[in-house]
C-alpha cells in the first residue's frame, strides 16, 4: 500500500519537519545527526479531514509519527459494529503492526482534523530501532501502555455503569488533548456523540441524554462535534460512581434508572480493544 496522497510534499529533512519533530518529546532526546539518521527514508504525509491514513485489513506497509492534528482510530468489529479504539496524538506512533510482526493492520486510522505525519516503509523498522534504540523502546513503551489502556476499558466494560464510562472517556480525552476554552476545557479535535458511543460500547441515543442532563446541571457543555467539560470535578464523581446509594442523586442513573439498562457492551468491543494494539 502506497502512503497517503500528498500534493507538495515537503522533504523529511526540511526545517519545517525538524522544528515540529524538536517539539516532541519522542524526538527531543537526538542529536541533530541522529534525526537527521532517523528521517532517511520517511515521507512527510498530509491527511485532510476524513482522510485515511489506512484501513483495516490492508498490509502493514508503513508506521507512522503523527506531527500534528488528531487521528481517530478504529476496528469493525465481526459483527459488523465499529469499535473506536481511541486517538492519535502529536508525537505518538501508531501504524506499529510490523513491530508486533502482524502482516495486516488491525485497525482503520482516520484523520478527525488536518493533520500531518511522517511514513517509513515497514521494511526499515528493524534498522530503524536498532540505530535508534530510544525511539524501539519508546515504540515498545506506547504497545504496552496501549494493552494496559485495553484493559483497563476492558474491565469498564464489563463492570461499569453505562454512564461511569461516558464520564470516564471524556476525562481522559480532556486529560490527553484538552484546550482551555471560555467555558472550560475543550476536546482539542472535533467529536461527535456517535464517537462517543462507539468509544462506550453504549448507542447514541444515550450519550444524547446523558450529555443533555450533564449540561442541564452546568458539568459539560456540548455542540456539534464539540464537547467542553465545565466542571472536571463533578464529572470525575461521575466516573467514580459505583451504583446508587442513600440519598445519592448524583447521576442519572440513580434518578432515573440506568439510561441504558440493556445497553451492554457486547463482548466482541472488548476484543476489539486488544487487537487494536497496534
């Protein structure tokens, strides 16, 4: 598979790409002779909105470092529901199947903004990481962070109420891309609530209540593809809320009930979570 089409595309080497590369904390540790080693071979890549960086199924060809912007990743699962995995952010490496010697990718990457990313051919890796031990174990270090994040959704999965999850995705999305905005603290990239769903193993219609009812009571606010958390405190109770108690109006689900009481999450989403680890 070629990478992504790009039109002026700028060199690897360009001051351009060295400035953004210094800015990340997976690059800050070279020397400039040794980024100068590390970009031979990569191809700077361009994706608009709504643009694949690849699709689930295809060969694992490249691996990538995203620059810049946001990528959303996910995994369809046999049963034919979309499971989002999570998101790509600047400095993170993803597209890392040839690491874990897998011939297809296991997911499908999507640009959710403008974004730019750097591809090495998968044939390069092995001497990628051995002239680069810091960036194969930095490599190593995000697949393990990766399972232990599968896990633990896992475990949410399994034993959480529909709406500690909903609350639990959103903190983290704020704790790893939130902006600071005039009424609190943004979703740096543009979310839908269908996003949100697939993130929860939950339907839309309930992360639809349940954000509704949050901005009712002042804790988040929300608009199209735009989520802004105003009150991180009470949304972290949410999140901790482990079922009703006395007196406990809390959440949602102790008013009225859980909002999505056969709204399990269906096993294949757990599965999906692991193979996705790369």
């Amino acid at each position: 598979m070629d990478p992504p089409h790009v039109s002026e595309r700028p060199p690897a080497s360009s001051p351009l790409c060295h400035a953004l590369l210094r800015n990340l904390d997976l690059f800050k540790p070279l020397s400039d002779a040794q980024l100068d080693t590390a970009l031979r071979g990569a191809t700077p890549c361009r994706l608009q909105a709504g643009a694949f960086a690849y699709r689930q199924g295809a060969p694992a060809a490249h691996f990538f470092v995203l620059l810049h912007g946001c990528l959303k990743v996910a995994q369809l699962t046999p049963e034919g529901e979309q499971v989002v995995v999570r998101y790509v952010n600047p400095g993170d490496m993803f597209g890392l199947a040839c690491a874990m010697r897998q011939p297809c990718y296991p997911a499908t990457v999507q640009a959710v903004q403008e974004s730019v990313c750097l591809v090495w051919p998968a044939t390069v890796w092995e001497r990628f990481t051995a002239s680069h031990p810091q960036l194969g174990a930095a490599a190593l270090q995000t697949m393990g962070q990766r399972l232990q994040d599968a896990h633990v959704r896992i475990q949410e999965l399994s034993t959480d109420e529909v709406e500690q999850r909903v609350a639990r995705a959103i903190l983290r999305l704020v704790q790893q891309s939130g902006q600071p905005m005039q009424d609190g603290i943004g979703i740096g990239f543009p979310i839908t609530r269908q996003d949100i769903a697939e993130m929860t193993g939950t339907t839309l219609h309930t992360v639809s209540r349940l954000l509704s009812d949050w901005k009712q009571r002042g804790i988040v606010s929300a608009g199209r593809k735009r989520v802004v958390l105003r009150s991180p405190a009470a949304l972290a109770r949410l999140g901790e809320h482990a079922g009703p108690a006395v007196d406990c109006s809390a959440c949602l689900s102790c008013r009225h009930g859980s909002p999505a009481a056969d709204d399990a999450a269906e096993p294949s989403a757990a599965q999906a979570l692991l193979e996705a680890g790369a």
